[in-house]
C-alpha cells in the first residue's frame, strides 16, 4: 500500500486527520501507510472511497496490458482540497444545505470572479 502516504500528503493531511474519517485508530493507519498491517476489506473500501481511487491502485494491482482511455487527473489547489475535505465531513443534510448555498451564489452573481464560473442546474450540477 505504498501510495498512502503520497495520497494523504498532496492533500496536506496528517495520519490522524485521515484515520478520524476511517474511523480507525492513527496508530493502526500508520501500520498501512507503512507495510506493517493490511486493512480489512471493509477499511480497504473505505479508503478507496476516501482518496477516490480504485482499490486495484491502493493494491498497486497493475493491469499493463490492457487498454483503457484515463480520465486527466483533476488539479485542486490547497484552499480546494481543504473545502472538499471539509464537505466529506458533513452528512447527507448538511451537503445538500452546502449546494442549496452554491447554487444560489452562483445564480446571484455576486461572488462572481470571472467568466467562467460554472453554471449549476437546481440540483446543484453543472450544466
């Protein structure tokens, strides 16, 4: 499992921050980051989920002969990854409250820094 740590520091989080998302001990994350334990399918899932990444990367299961088109890696800056990690932390009623406020700042204008901030459907998806 030797992309943890890379994961989790482009992030700019500490063993702790990830293992209170888990729900596992610190001490526990850092025996995957290191080698020294493997998670449960169970806590394997959930860090996949976690890093959005499949589990067959967190495996560094490598399939090299076959084909398949990558999507492009999205780029978030520092102040994005930390707003995206702070929505995770919330439950179904407090994200849906989150894109009811982005929706109606982005339909306000006000907030508006350029031209090409995103147009959002009602539901809160881009158009």
């Amino acid at each position: 499992m030797e992309h943890l740590k890379e994961l989790r520091e482009r992030r700019g989080l500490y063993q702790k921050d990830v293992s209170a998302v888990l729900k596992i001990d610190r001490t526990t994350y850092a025996k995957y980051e290191s080698g020294a334990s493997e998670p449960s399918f169970e806590i394997l899932k959930r860090i996949a989920r976690f890093y959005e990444v499949s589990i067959d990367f967190l495996l560094d299961f490598d399939i090299e002969n076959q084909k398949t088109e990558k999507k492009p890696a999205l780029v978030l800056t520092p102040d994005e990854e930390q707003v995206l990690f702070a929505y995770r932390g919330f439950n179904d009623k407090g994200k849906e409250k989150i894109r009811e406020e982005v929706y109606m700042m982005t339909i306000s204008g006000i907030y508006k820094n350029s031209n090409d901030f995103p147009r959002l459907d009602n539901e809160g998806g881009a158009l």
